[in-house]
C-alpha cells in the first residue's frame, strides 16, 4: 500500500565555527585547506599588488597624477613621428586623425592631421577628408551627411562623420547642446560601423574617445579596454591608460537598471521525483513538493556614488535591488542591499575597496534572512586586457521564519577577465564559501568555478557562453533522504549559459538580449537533485 508523505521546506541549524566544524575524512582536508588557503591567497594577492604592481602595468610610461589631463583626443588618436612604423599583423592600426578605417600594417608615424595617399574614388569625400584636415568640420559635414543614405563606401563616409563631429564638439564656444548633439551624431555614426566591422581598432578607440568626452565613463572604460586587449603602440597604449586614469579619478555617480521577461521550467527548484524511499518502502511524494513551472518578469537596478576624500581615497556608498515575480506571489523573490565603505586608488592599476554591507532578501510575501557584514575588494590591471580581481565575504546571516539556518558565511573568490582579441573577451572564477549554521547538518563548504566569452560578430550580433559547476559538502544527519544518518550529502550543479545580443537593434541606448540557462544538481540525498531550463528576454546596454 502507497503512503503519502509531504517533506516540509523548514530547516533549522546550530552555530559551529570554521576551526570546529565536523566533517569526514575525506572532506576535513577540503574543509581545512579552504578555509585557511583561499584568505591567504587572497592576501597575497594584495601584497604583491600593493609591492609589485609598477613592474609590468607601468611599462607604458612614468606616473600621471590621478588629477591631471591625458593628452588631446588627437594626440591619443595619433601616436608621435619618433614611434618607429610597425608591419606586424599582430598589432592592430596605430589611429590616425583622419581617413577610412583599416586593419592593416599601422601607420604609427603620421601627425594629427596627416596628409594620407589614400584617396576615394568619390571626389566629395576626398573634399571633406581634406575640410577635416582643416578643421573646417562645418563644411565637411554639410557634404558628409547628405551621403550617408546611399554611398557605397559607407564605413568611409560615416567614419568621417563620426570624426568631424567629434572634433568639432570640442572647439571653443560650443553651447552645452550642441556638443551633446555633435557627440551622439559621433557615437551614432562609430557605432553603425562596430554593428558590421567590430574588429576594427581605430573606430572602438573613436568612440571610446567620444563616450569619455560625453562623460559617459562606464562605457568609454569598457571600448578602452578592448583597445588595449588589441596590443596596440606603445604611445597609444600609453595614452588610453590616460584616459583610464582620469575616469577613475572623476567618477563620481554610476547606476545601472534592466528588465527581462523569465519563462522557467522550475522556479521552486525542486525534484521531480514521484517516490521518496524510506527503509526501503515508498511513499509517494505530496504534489505542492514538486516542480513548478511559470512565466516570470524580473528586475534590477542600483546606484553608487563616490565622494572624494583625498586625492587617492573615495567614499563608496551603493544600493542594489533585485525582484523576480510570478503568478500567485508564492515564489516571489525580492533582494535589497546597501554599502558603504573607501576605495583606495593605490595607483594606475590598482585599487582596493572595504565596505560595510547590509542586505534582505523576501521569499513569497514574507521575509525571508537578512545579513549584515564586510566586502574586500581587489582590482588590479596586470597588463592591457588582463585584469584580476579579488573578493572576501563575511557575513552574519539571520532568518526570520526558519532561525534554524541562522549562522554566519564566508565567501572567498578570485576572477580574471582577459581581451584576447578586440571581438573576444574571456572570463573565469574560482571560489569557496563557508556556511555555518545553528543545525549540524546544514553547515556547508562550497567550490565553484566558472568560465565563460562573449564573442563580437558581424552584423550585431553578439554571443556568450559560459559553464560553471559548483560543489557543496554538508554534515552528515539526512535521514530520510540519506538511508545512512552518518554519511554527508553531497551536491554537485552544472550551469551550462548561452546569450545572443544584437548591438544592431536600440531603444533608448538598450538592446535586446536572450539568455539561455540549463541548471542540472545531482545529489546522494533524495528530493535534493533537480534539473531547471530558464529563459529570460533581456533589455540591456550595449555600448
């Protein structure tokens, strides 16, 4: 005869300590080796950055107060005659100030304005080109624009466009509007041509030098970086980590926001298993357990501002909020948090940041924890395109309806992002977490890595892929789920992404984005493996 039997969700822990936790052979080691190598690694880290930075991140050129001015846009455009020419295809085109954009061999020897042997077949162009060279960007736009619809040589025209307007909005006695208008005319015309070439170098560092000068930093730092990952001349690299110098010391307000509609096979995460063996005898499990599947709309969005403190300290102070809602409330969930703290700007590429957290999370209608604690942060830049980053976690985490869990948690994480090529970004991650609770049997050690890239294509589009599997170790006490109330359980989860955006489609500066997620966890203890498909159609910004 058939039983029911309904697993209740609550769960109730008792406080242990990182020294004190019991665990079995096999897993102490882990247990041990974590807790105490990944912080000194962490450490180290910031020893050697903080001793050893200048050797290989400096090599571009001699220090830059955090206050003063990069050279001229044309100046970082066009690197100085005494820079010797290079032919190597592994070096990107050395920007000069005027001409179709190109991939060849770089001609790093031309001056601001360079007479170029390179002309168009259509005279207009060559016209315009030459009013450009002039700094008559007035007139060279009065013949540029009207052939945008229809010239054959659109990637010339529009380069053209882009950086006459560029130009012309930082000549003196520009009102206010009109630079904004001339730098989005800029940003515009950059960024049509990146939808089909975005492999080419000078166009990304035009229009990085456009967002920079429109202040819009976030985004100049990303197409700066993309620059530096292309190996470029030594006084052109030298120049862009100018800039990157100067947006790190004006920034001031950032925020970011977005929203996505979520079809999900399982948004309770649970099994779908029909039985739950106990003794060996099977008992059917209740239908509110199982898997639950809806359409759900999320999102998310938070701000920061830095207030200067000195010339190399800021005051951060943030906020990020998350909510992902479907029908009927019941699994709803809604996340908010604050933090404050300073940032050290120890020097061009590196700086490090303490900051005191508080966060709360809702499951349903009701509260579900809360956490108050301390973020270490690490960012270093080892060498154009490579940039490392470090974080430790502690923090006091207390549950309203289920004060069992209550404990404390330490995550520890080291990451590294790398521009391989101007159109391929790679990312990894590896960490530890601890989790210690008031019931044994929930204390937990958690590993974690994840790769991942994201591809720049022809035509807009762009692609991302990424893996990352995760282990967690529990305590041993899982009778029912664990036949055997000695033995650990174990999880193991793999979370297999896909994205595809298109740069080419814009509202508002957002573009949309599907993501594809496949979530699998395979678990020695009953009803805690699950598999889970969720598809979210995202707005985001793209540039």
């Amino acid at each position: 005869m058939m039983r029911t039997l309904s697993v209740p969700s609550g769960r109730s822990v008792k406080f242990t300590s990182c020294i004190t936790v019991k665990r079995k052979k096999g897993s102490q080691l882990a247990a041990l080796l974590f807790c105490h190598v990944m912080p000194a690694a962490l450490f180290a880290l910031i020893v050697i950055l903080l001793f050893n930075v200048p050797a290989r991140a400096e090599s571009g050129g001699p220090h830059v107060p955090l206050g003063s001015q990069p050279d001229t846009p044309s100046e970082v455009a066009t690197p100085p005659e005494s820079t010797p020419e290079t032919s190597s295809p592994a070096a990107p085109e050395a920007p000069a100030a005027s001409g179709a954009p190109s991939n060849g061999p770089a001609d790093v020897r031309a001056p601001a304005f360079p007479g170029r042997s390179h002309l168009s077949s259509d005279p207009q162009v060559n016209t315009a080109r030459a009013l450009v060279e002039r700094k008559r960007f007035a007139e060279a736009l009065e013949i540029l624009r009207p052939l945008v619809p229809d010239h054959p040589n659109q990637t010339e025209v529009r380069f053209l466009i882009g950086l006459a307007s560029s130009r012309w909005s930082q000549e003196s006695g520009i009102e206010d509007e009109e630079r904004e208008a001339l730098l989005d005319e800029a940003i515009a015309a950059f960024r049509s041509i990146l939808i089909r070439h975005p492999e080419l170098i000078r166009v990304r560092l035009e229009l990085a030098l456009a967002f920079f000068m429109k202040e819009q930093d976030s985004l100049a730092r990303n197409h700066f970086e993309q620059v530096l990952g292309s190996r470029p001349p030594v006084e052109v690299a030298k120049n862009v980590r100018r800039f990157l110098t100067v947006i790190r010391a004006r920034k001031r307000w950032t925020g970011y926001f977005g929203f996505s509609v979520a079809p999900d096979t399982n948004i309770n995460a649970a099994s779908d298993a029909a039985f739950i063996y106990i003794n060996g005898l099977p008992f059917r499990r209740s239908t509110t357990t199982t898997a639950s599947s809806d359409i759900g709309v999320v999102g998310w969005g938070g701000a920061e501002y830095q207030f200067p403190l000195a010339d190399r300290w800021r005051l951060r102070s943030g906020f990020d909020v998350n909510h992902r809602e479907y029908k009927g409330k019941q699994f709803d969930q809604t996340y908010a948090g604050v933090y404050v703290g300073p940032r050290w700007l120890i020097n061009r590429s590196t700086e490090m940041s303490l900051l005191a957290t508080a966060s709360q999370r809702w499951f349903g209608q009701y509260s579900f924890n809360y956490d108050y604690g301390t973020r270490l942060e690490v960012e270093h830049r080892v060498f154009a395109g490579l940039r490392l980053s470090g974080r430790a976690l502690w923090s006091d985490r207390k549950y309203q309806q289920q004060r069992g869990l209550t404990g404390q948690l330490m995550v520890f994480s080291l990451g590294a992002r790398y521009v391989l090529f101007p159109t391929v970004q790679l990312n990894a991650l590896i960490g530890y977490s601890l989790q210690e609770s008031q019931l044994d049997r929930w204390d937990s050690n958690g590993y974690w890595t994840r790769v991942g890239t994201n591809v720049a294509l022809p035509w807009g589009f762009t692609v991302g892929l990424s893996g990352e599997f995760r282990w967690t170790d529990y305590e041993a006490g899982w009778w029912p789920f664990l036949a055997d109330n000695t033995t650990p359980r174990e999880d193991q989860t793999r979370i297999l992404q896909a994205t595809l955006l298109n740069r080419a489609i814009t509202v508002f500066g957002f573009s949309p984005q599907i993501a594809f997620s496949n979530q699998l966890r395979t678990s020695n203890a009953q009803l805690f493996d699950f598999q889970r498909n969720l598809v979210e159609m995202r707005w985001v910004r793209q540039f």
